[in-house]
C-alpha cells in the first residue's frame, strides 16, 4: 500500500539527513546545498523508479520547499503562504507539520497547462522525536486509475469510479473516455449518499 510505503521512506536515515542539511543550507550556501540535492535526487530517482510516486516534494518545518524532483518551480517557495495556490496541497502539508501525522490531499491540477492530476500523501521528517519537515509524495489518477482497472471484471459492464465530496470524478470512467476527472459530475443514487 502507497501509505506504508510512503512512511518507510519517511523513516531513511539518507532522507533525514539531507533535509536537516538542506533546511541547514537553505538561501545560505548553495555550493553545500547543491551538494545535498545531487545525493536526495539520486536516492529520489531510485524511489520513484520503484514505486508510482509522480513527485516528491520535501519541505522544512516552516513551509519551505528544499527541493522538488519534478517540478522545480516549486523550489524555495513557502507552500504556507498566501502566494501559494496549489490549496488543496497546502492544507495536506499544514496538517501534517501540525498534527506530526501523514496527511492525503485530494487531486490538484499541479502542472502549468492544468493537465496532470496528482494527490498527494505527505509524510512528517522526525530527528529524535523533533519534527525537522515533510515529505509528499505526488500520486497520479492515472495510478488509480490502473488499481481500479487490476480489481475490476474486464467482461463487466459495470463501472467502478472514484469520486469526492463534490461528485466530481477522481478516476477515469471506461464506458465514458470522454469524461475527465475533476470535471465530470456524477450525479446518481448512491451519490448522495457521499
């Protein structure tokens, strides 16, 4: 499961290490945090290319972006801030540097032409029970959409979907490959009961 994968990285010392340093470096010394971002990265890309994590974005303990594996505009903003528009992420990441818990955010739109679709699992980062930041981990809905297609009968004509609180779709619909997630209302019986 994505959770307890999620929270196994959390726990590598590599990965603890490195955001101490990057928080350490962070606007300060570039020559040392570039250092540490060539190690985070390698480690990152192994990560990623193990599990089906779309990003991972890790944070210090105020808000501050360190680093970003794949969208490195994200860099040294302060996901906390006003200015930060990603809201559903940023909920996700407050929770989760306040509660000292994993959190989930639903799907965002989080590219520049609004068309990749992540949710994000955030970790919290701990040295000797002090929390020092976050990890989130960007999960796309075209995962899920492949976890509901491995569960599914292929002879069916049954529809298995995913939906949120506002009836929009988080997964694709296979009878309708027009419909696009986070657009399409489904409003049905079992809907409201949501």
């Amino acid at each position: 499961n994505l959770h307890d994968l999620a929270e196994i990285n959390s726990i590598n010392p590599l990965l603890i290490g490195t955001t101490k340093k990057l928080a350490e470096y962070y606007q300060t010394d570039d020559e040392q945090y570039n250092k540490e971002i060539r190690k985070l990265k390698a480690h990152l890309e192994k990560v990623k290319s193990k599990y089906p994590f779309e990003d991972m974005i890790i944070l210090d303990k105020k808000g501050n972006v360190l680093f970003a594996l794949e969208d490195s505009s994200l860099i040294q903003k302060n996901v906390l801030s006003k200015e930060f528009k990603l809201n559903t992420l940023k909920k996700s990441i407050r929770n989760c540097l306040q509660t000292k818990k994993t959190t989930f955010s639903d799907f965002l739109k989080t590219d520049t032409n609004q068309k990749k679709l992540n949710s994000y699992i955030t970790v919290p980062l701990f040295e000797d029970d002090q929390i020092i930041g976050a990890i989130s981990y960007g999960i796309s809905s075209k995962h899920l959409d492949k976890f509901i297609e491995i569960n599914e009968n292929k002879y069916s004509t049954a529809e298995s979907y995913i939906i949120g609180e506002d009836k929009l779709l988080r997964t694709s619909l296979k009878n309708d490959p027009e419909a696009k997630v986070l657009e399409k209302k489904i409003e049905t019986p079992s809907s409201e009961y949501f």
